[in-house]
C-alpha cells in the first residue's frame, strides 16, 4: 500500500562495492527521486532500504557483509515521498544518501534501535527491570546474568530504610529493603 504523507524515514541501505544497488549508482550525499507519477513497488521500482523500525542489521539480508569477496558498503539514508513498506523493507519515490557508516556505524546503530525497542510490557512488577517474557533468551530468572533478579550484578541495589513507602523497594533474605537504580 502506497502512502503520500511525504514522512521521512530515517534508516540505513546496503550497496555493493562500488555503491550501486541493482545497477545504479549512487553517491554519498546527493538525493535521488523517481519522476511524479511513476508507480513505486516493493521489490520491483523506486528506491529501497530497510523499514525504520527493524533493526538497521536487517540490511544484511539483502547485502552481506562480503559477496563473493566483494565488500558491500552501508549508509545512513533517508527516504521519502511516495513510500510503502512490508514490514522489513521500504521503497520511496525520493532517497538521501547519507554518512557511509560500514558495519561498525550499523552496530551502533543496532545498539540504539534496541535501547530504544526495551519494555517494561512482560514484566509482573512495576519498577523491575525489563525482560523478554517468560521464553525469551533475556528472562534469566532471579539468579540469571540478564534480568539480574535479587542475586545478579546488572542491578545496582541500595540498603535503605523506609522504602515500603517508594513502592519500588523489596526486601532481601535478610529483611533489608533493595532499590532498583536505573540509568537514564
């Protein structure tokens, strides 16, 4: 489905070595649109790169790291106009090229996107740490390396008298009450 609220998605393109993408060649810092009226198509016309909200190493999928000995480039980019998307991947009928950034800039990337992607959603209590549900791989119950629960070092706690009264402290086995300390 084809949108025309000419938003701007920030995300990130893969292009072969020598910063073409099916045939075209594009470069660092210029803009790029198909003419008025010519339909856009996921997979077929206008200009793709990785929907916004999915990791930015979703772009692996469609460049790997090295083809065939090739190195493949990666950059910021910013796509608008007429855009569609499927979920993983978006096409616009306008593309900036932005910073090329190369694998080291898409892991930072990555990293943002999932500091930005953490939920409180699946936890019980209010002011607890977030987790990945009762399955996933970051739930690593009380004594676990991810949650941290009562007995882990990825929370730091603090002895304090009084905390019944913040609603976020617990008491420990030894009837003293922790705080969970978050950075913000």
């Amino acid at each position: 489905m084809e949108n025309e609220d000419n938003k701007v998605i920030k995300t990130y393109k893969g292009f072969n070595e020598n910063l073409q993408c099916r045939g075209f060649q594009y470069e660092v810092g210029k803009t790029y649109e198909i003419p008025e009226g010519e339909k856009i198509s996921l997979c077929e016309n206008g200009f793709h790169a990785v929907d916004g909200d999915v990791s930015p190493l979703q772009v692996f999928d469609y460049y790997e790291p090295s083809i065939n000995g090739n190195r493949s480039r990666y950059c910021e980019v910013e796509v608008s106009g007429r855009t569609a998307s499927d979920g993983n991947k978006v096409v616009g009928s306008k593309i900036k090229i932005g910073a090329e950034i190369g694998i080291p800039g898409l892991i930072r990337a990555h990293f943002e996107w999932v500091k930005r992607h953490i939920t409180n959603e699946n936890n019980a209590e209010a002011c607890q740490p977030a987790t990945a549900g009762s399955y996933g791989a970051a739930t690593a119950g009380d004594s676990g390396a991810a949650t941290a629960g009562d007995s882990g070092r990825a929370r730091r706690q603090l002895r304090y008298q009084g905390m019944e009264d913040l609603g976020c402290g617990r008491r420990n086995h030894q009837g003293r009450y922790l705080v969970h300390l978050e950075r913000r």
